[in-house]
C-alpha cells in the first residue's frame, strides 16, 4: 500500500480511481466492510482503490475538550487499512486552516485532480467541508459535473447492533472485551515499552512487564486475560490496569505477566490483546490475599485463554510494530 501524506496529496498521484473517504479509528467491522466493497468496485472498474483519511483526527483540531479518545494509533491504523488490500492511503493533514476549505474546493483539490476520482463510496451519514456542509447531494451535485459516481452505504451491524467507533469506546472503557472483540473483529489491543515500576509483582513472585503505551484508549481498572506479542512470540498472559491500591498505590499502570516465559523484556516493545476480563481491581487485606487472588486469577486465566484462542486468536489481525 502507498501511503501520502504532507503536501503530496496536492500532486497529480493517479489519473482514476475509485475513492472512500472517512476517520476510520478503530477499522472495525463497519470500516471492513467498506474496504471491501470498495476493493470489489476497484477491481471491477479496473481503477486503484484509495483511502482518504485524516491526521490528526478533526476534532482534535477543532474541539479538543470533547475529542475522543483514540482506538488505534495511527500506525495501527494504517498497519489495519494495508491489510484490507487497499492501493492507497491519502493522509490529509488536519489543521484549523483546512477545516474551512469548502465542500466543493476539497473534492475538487483533495479528489478529483489528484486522484482521478471516478467513482466514491462514503458512510450513510458521512458530512465534510465547512462546516460539515457537504454530504450526499452535494457529492451527486459535483459528480454530474466534474464526472464521477458515488454510493453511500447503509450502516453495518448485526442483531440489531450497528458497529460504530463510539460504540467500541464505550464497551472498551465498560471493560467488556467480549463486545469490543464482536465489534471489530479481533480482539482490543494496546502497544507499547516495557519500563521498569514498583517490582510488586516480582515480590509476590508474579513479575510483571510494566507497559508505557500511546494508546489513548485504555480499558477499565481491572484484570484481564490477555495474548501478548513479545519478540516474535505469542505468549499468554494476566493484565492488570490500576492504581495498585492493596499497596497505596496513586499512578494508574499497566502491568502484565507472561505465563511460561521467562526471558527479559525491558526495553521490548509489546502488543497486548485483551481477550476477557476476569475481575475488577480490589484492595486486598494484605499481601498475602493479594498474592492469592493473583494465583487464581493465573488459574482462570489459562482456562479461558484454552477456550478463546482457537475460536478468536489465530484470526486475529496482526497489527504492525
């Protein structure tokens, strides 16, 4: 896949393709699907298929106070869009300036001169431009004229469930993996460096890999049944998110210790899928409790991990480093 970005986007790139046009934090299901159709019209057409998208997200620009927090990484995300089968990746800068081109100028600048735009496929509620003054009719206004076609497609879901970012953020911030994993067709997942932290587990003789992420999405307090991707190895794993509150503890971490493995980490960087919770976070009587609610929490751990990988996990998208 090509990706453009920068001032690239304003040169002539392709003389036609067929184009679809959005956010797509997340890539879920509903984006999946998109993709597809898109892949399928490009192929029919003979044309290369393109995916706009922004960078950073608009509202991050324009509403910071109520911009949501963030899915994927935008490594992540492109890493997603590639493996759809996408020709190209169109990153438009996203700056306050750009947020008053009109509708007209940016599918006239961003679309159709650089992209050859033949053909357009966008979300059933999808609005750009100005103010968000562009939508369908504006695009079947402009396709007459300067001669391209467009479809916008229904929403996607399933019983009676349409997949949507938001709807991903609220069951990840709800700690419910099993719906997250429903909704985007893999299971949640964090990245980031193993740091060093407070040595608690390695205490209770559970050491656990303390991860510094970007993600800007975490889940719930809690611990989790995870699948860990660390140094070209699969490995299965217990994660706990909070504050460590049986120690005093006031800094929110993200703590995970590896089943079966034992080599050294620090300085690793580690893709953590959330496959279930098993439990919230609790302060514990003393260490001793603690430590024997982490045992268990390892016992139940191995149990559902068994149950889930074979049905989720080696269908699970591997997202780029």
């Amino acid at each position: 896949m090509h990706i453009v970005t920068g001032m690239n986007i304003y040169d002539k790139l392709l003389g036609a393709s067929c184009v679809t046009i959005g956010n797509f934090d997340g890539v879920h299901r509903g984006h999946a699907e998109i993709f597809a159709h898109l892949k399928q019209v490009s192929m029919t057409r003979g044309l290369p298929s393109v995916v706009v998208t922004f960078e950073p997200h608009p509202l991050k620009i324009l509403a910071p106070e109520s911009a949501p927090a963030l899915i994927t990484t935008f490594e992540q995300k492109c890493a997603l869009i590639e493996e759809s089968g996408i020709d190209y990746l169109v990153v438009v800068p996203f700056s306050t300036e750009f947020s008053q081109l009109s509708a007209t100028d940016f599918v006239l600048t961003i679309l159709c001169i650089p992209l050859g735009m033949r053909h357009i496929i966008i979300g059933h509620d999808y609005a750009f431009g100005r103010g968000r003054e562009g939508n369908f009719e504006t695009l079947e206004k402009l396709g007459i004229q300067n001669g391209f076609t467009l479809e916008d497609i229904p929403p996607i879901g399933e019983k009676g469930v349409v997949f949507s970012s938001s709807l991903v953020r609220t069951s990840v911030a709800d700690g419910d993996m099993d719906s997250t994993a429903r909704i985007l067709g893999r299971y949640y997942q964090i990245s980031g460096m193993v740091v060093h932290g407070r040595e608690i587990g390695h205490t209770l003789g559970f050491p656990t890999a303390n991860i510094a992420t970007t993600n800007e999405l975490i889940p719930s307090d809690g611990v989790y049944a995870v699948m860990v991707e660390v140094d070209g190895t699969c490995v299965k794993g217990a994660c706990n998110i909070g504050c460590n509150p049986t120690f005093g503890g006031t800094t929110r971490t993200i703590e995970v210790f590896l089943l079966d493995y034992t080599n050294q980490m620090y300085g690793y960087r580690i893709d953590v899928h959330f496959v279930h919770k098993l439990r919230p976070e609790r302060k514990f009587p003393d260490a001793a409790a603690l430590k024997s609610a982490i045992s268990q929490d390892v016992r139940n751990t191995r149990i559902i991990l068994e149950n889930s990988i074979s049905n989720y996990f080696n269908l699970q998208r591997r997202i780029g480093t």
